[in-house]
C-alpha cells in the first residue's frame, strides 16, 4: 500500500485510512465514538509500525473501525518520536460496514518512509 501526504502528519493520516479500506467500507462508517490514540516509536520505520499496529488492535480488540483522523507528531525527549491521534468512528457492523478483507498483521517487510517533491511517502504491506 501507498499514501501520500503534503506533510508526515497528512500521510499517517492516510495510511490509516488505507487500512480501515482495506477491511470495510470507509463511507459507510458513522462518527459515533471518538478516541484519542498515542504510540511511540524509536524512529519514522518503527513509528508507523506502531501506528498501524494500535489501530488494527483496536479493530480486532474492540471491534471499532474509524474514517476521520487527525494526527499530531512530535519528537520526544530523550530520543525517538510520538503520534498523538484523534479518530473518530463506531463500532464495527459487519454488514453495515460491508467487510472486505481480513488483515491479519502489519509487517515491516519492504515498508519505507521518504520525501520525494515536497510530499512525505508511505508504503507498507499488509498480511491478509
């Protein structure tokens, strides 16, 4: 998978939406719950893991599916950086969300994080 973003903040942005489409329909999906989600990461590789990782859990865990996603990125002290996220959603309907496929994990296999022409460039693969 692939997202693009003017900004790192925009492309986790869409990463995450990336995944949520992966597995239902994002149009199909109510703002009823709005949760506030941090990870951590030793650095941009690590981090984006970490993102995807907590929002496939909170699918698997909580049966929650999001569409709307506002995401903050700072460096942390001593070292490494943080995502602080709002995301807005419900909790999942199988039929109501018409599910698609199921992502098993998210790896680290061939995942990068680049800029290239003032655009910041994300590309991960999902095991489905």
């Amino acid at each position: 998978m692939e997202s693009v973003g003017t900004n790192p903040e925009e492309a986790l942005e869409n990463a995450a939406l990336a995944l949520f489409d992966t597995m239902c329909d994002l149009n199909s999906i109510s703002p009823k719950l709005h949760d506030v989600i941090t990870v951590e990461g030793a650095d941009d590789l690590e981090l984006l893991y970490n993102w995807l990782e907590a929002l496939l859990l909170r699918f698997e865990l909580n049966q929650k599916v999001y569409n709307k996603f506002r995401v903050s990125l700072a460096k942390r002290p001593g070292g490494g950086l943080g995502i602080t996220a709002e995301a807005d959603g419900e909790p999942f309907d199988r039929h109501k969300h018409r599910a698609k496929v199921e992502v098993k994990a998210v790896t680290y296999h061939r995942m990068e994080v680049s800029q290239e022409g003032g655009l910041t460039i994300i590309r991960f693969i999902l095991d489905l």
